[in-house]
C-alpha cells in the first residue's frame, strides 16, 4: 500500500499534465527598470493536485535545446533568470519532481529581455535633479553677464593676508600643511586652490613658505602650485623647491616631524588646511605653542572643534570647498556656489512640506495627496 500511493500521485500529474497539469497558468516577461538581461517567470499552481518536492526551470534558446537554470519551491510561484543576451528571445517551461521522478513538463512560455533606459521608480529624482541643475546653470550665466553674486564673508580667509603680512615684519617663515591624505581626496585638492593664494602672497611679501607634505604625489603637486604663483607674481626667481618636503605616509611619524619643523623654524604663520585626523590637535598645539597666528580648515567633523579651540581661524566644512570661487572672485565658480546654495534651499522646503504635508494628511486629504507626490519626488530604490 506504500508503495502505491507514490505511484499513484505520479499517473494523475501524468494524467492532467496535457490539461495544463498541476500549472495553472505561467507566465514570463522582461524583467522591468533593469539594464537587461533577465526574464521573470511567474506561475500558479492547481490546489486539486499533489504539490511537487520541487519545480525544475528550463529554458531554451533559438535552434538549442531545453537546459536547466534552476530549482525552487513550488510554493515560490516566481523565479528570474538572469545573465541573458539583450533581444533574444527565449522559452521556458517548468517541469515539476516528486520523490526524485520528473513529470509532464508545463506550458511553454516565451520572453526577450531588453535594457530599459528609464527607471520608472527613479523618475523623481530625475525631476529634482534637473530642477537643481537648472538653478545652478541660471546662477552662472547670470555670473557670467556681470551680475554682483554676495557671497558671505570668511574670516579665515579675509585673514590669509594678515597671516601672510605678519610673518614677513617678524622675518619668520609661513608654514602650510595640506593634511595626511593623497590627491585623490577632494579635501586635498581644494587645499592646493588655498595654497596658490597663500604662494602668491608669500611672493609678493618676499616670505619663506614651507610646506611639509605627507604624500609624495601630493609634493610634486604643492611645487608646481607655488611655482606658478611665484611665476604669477614675477618673482621666479625667489622660488625654493626644497621648501616644499616629503617627511613620511605614516601618520604620526608626520606629525612628529611637522612638530620638529614648528619648534626649529618657529613660523610666524601656519595654514592647517586638508583632511586631517587625530593627529590635527598635536600639530594645532603646536603652532599654538611656538606664537603663530593659526588658520585651518577641514571638512572632517570630528576634527573641526579641536581646531577652533587651538586656532585663531577655522573653515567649517563647505568653506574649505568655496575657496576657489570665494579667493578667484570668477563668475563661472561664483554662480555656481550660489547655485548649490539656492538648490540646498529647495531641498529644505520640498523636506518640510514633505514633513507638515505627512502630518496633517491624516485629518486633510489635500495635505495627504501633497505628501504622496513629494514621496514620489524623493522615492529611490
């Protein structure tokens, strides 16, 4: 009697198998907002039927035979085959196992996957995204055509001068230190738009400038910049190469040794501008000890408070990066700063509608629909 019931469960998914057998219905598709390469394949089973142990997926492409991609649960009701050429049309069907016996395959069903170039649930921020560019782009043509764009002052870098100034009456050198991380880094980067201004003042006061550097890269790149603003100010031939030092990639090994330079040089003004890390109290202390007058800037928060409290000046995060358009004064970097700043105000009104639109849609429905589109606007998968 054991024995029969199996085979018996066997000849009735073999009987109903040319009905449409224990499959209701299947079907496959494109798989939707991907870049191709998939098909999704979708069933129902017929609850008058034994459930099979498992459901074995096959596919088949043009002038090739049937293959196995894959086993699932049938109660899985859906399973994606992915790794597929763009525009070829494939079949499927699915043939279900019992106790280790295959039965009568499915209906055969057939796809073509395709690269979709629009994500429908990204079109939001496709919105937002071109409603930002565009105020930016207005903000610089309108740079561009002369028109006076305020920007708010920045003590730290009104004060680049003074520094500069101060150094030169007390005959001592200006110390710049672009922090301990390479070119590749952004905070670095927008240190060697500060230090061609900082060169050119030292140029034109006739002060020493030492810039000790943690990266070697990031030396070759500190000469070149002092270079040009020695060039720009006439003065080229003021210009020493062996100022501007590799010490060390360690970390601490640089900080010991810019505090070796502070305590033997004693400058009079010192520039702590780049990303910096535990090492930035040390080196602010420094400077502090040896009667420099102090600017820094970065945009690491950790590190931010250390630097107001030991440094005359300091650039709160996005400062250091509006340097280069706060310094230059050009229109194009100017329109774009004021851009970005108007952007990040329409983002702040689109989070507080989002905000009181939530809140009061549950007793107003206009405020609830309000809430629902800026979701729409702001949803990401």
């Amino acid at each position: 009697m054991k024995a029969f019931l199996p085979a018996l469960l066997l000849v009735l998914m073999a009987a109903t198998a040319s009905g449409g057998g224990f499959v209701l219905t299947t079907e496959a598709s494109d798989v939707p907002d991907d870049d191709g390469g998939r098909i999704g394949l979708v069933w129902t089973v017929s609850p008058d039927l034994p459930v099979p142990d498992s459901i074995v997926v096959e596919r088949m492409a043009p002038g090739g035979e049937w293959e196995h991609v894959g086993s699932v649960a049938p109660i899985d009701g859906r399973y994606t085959d992915s790794e597929l050429e763009n525009g070829t049309v494939y079949s499927y069907r699915l043939v279900p196992w019992l106790q280790g016996v295959p039965g009568e395959p499915g209906p055969v069903v057939s796809a073509s996957p395709a690269v979709k170039w629009l994500h429908s649930g990204r079109i939001g921020m496709l919105v937002i995204t071109v409603v930002l560019c565009t105020i930016i782009l207005l903000y610089i043509e309108a740079g561009k055509r002369g028109k006076d764009l305020f920007v708010r002052r920045i003590a730290g870098l009104n004060a680049v001068e003074d520094a500069v100034g101060r150094a030169t009456e007390m005959g001592r050198p200006v110390m710049y230190i672009p922090g301990i991380m390479d070119m590749d880094d952004i905070q670095t980067i927008a240190s060697m738009v500060i230090l061609g201004r900082v060169a050119r003042k030292a140029a034109e006061y006739g002060s020493s400038l030492l810039v000790p550097t943690c990266r070697s890269v990031v030396m070759s790149v500190s000469q070149e910049v002092v270079k040009e603003a020695y060039l720009q100010t006439g003065r080229p031939d003021a210009f020493r190469r062996e100022d501007i030092t590799y010490l060390t990639d360690d970390q601490f090994g640089y900080a010991a040794g810019v505090d070796g330079m502070m305590v033997r040089q004693r400058p009079a003004a010192i520039f702590l501008l780049g990303t910096f890390y535990a090492e930035s109290l040390i080196l602010a202390e420094t400077g502090k000890s040896v009667g420099a007058i102090q600017i820094a800037g970065t945009a690491m928060v950790s590190q931010i408070p250390f630097f107001i409290a030991a440094c005359d000046y300091t650039l709160i995060g996005e400062e250091l990066y509006a340097a280069s358009a706060y310094l230059s004064r050009e229109p194009r970097l100017l329109g774009s700063l004021k851009g970005q700043d108007a952007a990040k105000l329409v983002i702040m009104i689109l989070i507080v509608l989002g905000v009181l639109g939530a809140t009061a849609g549950h007793w107003w429905e206009p405020a609830g629909r309000v809430a629902e589109f800026l979701r729409f606007l702001t949803h990401v998968e």
